[in-house]
C-alpha cells in the first residue's frame, strides 16, 4: 500500500488512481459545514485563514468527546456533499485534498479536476478506530463550534481510498 505525507504536492497525488488505497501521515485539519462557512467567508473578505490552505488536506469530521486518556474521540468522516458549495473556493485558493465520505457533486468534481485536487474517503462507523491513527490535536479556530471547530490534527498511517482522483477519475463512477 502507497503511503503519502502532508503538505500534499501535485508531484505527489498525480499518480494516484481512483480506488487506489493508501496511508497517509502528517498533519491534517477538520472542517465541517459551519467551519466552511467562516473559512469561504473569510476568504471572500480577504481575512487570513487559520491555516496555511495551500497544499492543506481538510477532512470532514467533528470528533466526539475526548475519552480520558486518548488523543481525540471517535473521529469518523461526515457526508462530503454538504461542503460542495464552499470547496470549490477553498481549491481555487490551494486546497490540494479532502477527506469525508459519499459521492460528490458534478460542479465540484470539475473543480477538483481544474484546480488538481484530491477527494479521499475512509471508513465510516468506524470512528473509534480511526481515532487511534491521530497521535496529536490542537483546536486552531472557531472553538464556539464546538465539535465543528477546526483542529489540527497530526495522523500517522491514515487510511484512505481515492474517491476522485486529479483526472476526475470516479470510485462513484459518476461523470
């Protein structure tokens, strides 16, 4: 199995395939609905991000309550398609992946496509386990979010299957 690293580079993501598996390490940030909102608008507004967006993976996850003694809670992905609206903006300014799960909209496919971008998808119900490939958290944004703030999470060997690949490769096999 491929194993890829954060800041994701077009060097690096332009081999991948359509259902190709692989792990991923490196830092990555949450970002659900609400976080998307402020994020796109900040950028419409010219503010500066709490991250560094380019070349950045966010995946779409609002972890549940940290039990005592673990990193973060279960940390499964949320359906992808409610941030269709805002990814696009978020590419355009560098955004090189996502992580979330379900299939994406055509508008958005196409700006993967155009900006050469990546969608992953991992494995949903099963939060808890994924939890455990987080090794470090740190609440970057929008804390009043709650669970939908943004964190930065590091992650070693995060597993991933290529949902959209930078051709518009398709494991939904939508055109």
């Amino acid at each position: 199995m491929k194993k890829i690293t954060t800041p994701l580079d077009l060097k690096q993501i332009k081999s991948l395939k359509a259902g190709e598996q692989l792990l991923l390490s490196g830092t990555i940030y949450t970002a659900r609905d609400q976080a998307h909102k402020r994020l796109t608008a900040a950028i419409k507004k010219r503010k500066k991000l709490p991250f560094k967006i380019s070349d950045a993976v966010i995946y779409y996850c609002g972890p549940t309550q940290t039990p005592k003694g673990r990193v973060i809670g279960a940390c499964g992905p949320t359906t992808s398609s409610r941030m269709d609206e805002f990814a696009p903006l978020l590419l355009a300014k560098g955004l090189r992946g996502m992580i979330g799960k379900g299939s994406r909209s055509l508008a958005l496919k196409q700006a993967i496509k155009k900006h050469k971008g990546i969608y992953f998808v991992t494995y949903a119900g099963c939060g808890a386990l994924l939890s455990k490939y987080v090794k470090r958290v740190k609440t970057l944004a929008y804390g009043d979010l709650g669970p939908e703030a943004v964190l930065k999470l590091e992650v070693e060997n995060f597993p991933l299957i290529v949902a959209i690949d930078v051709n518009g490769g398709d494991v939904y096999g939508q055109d």
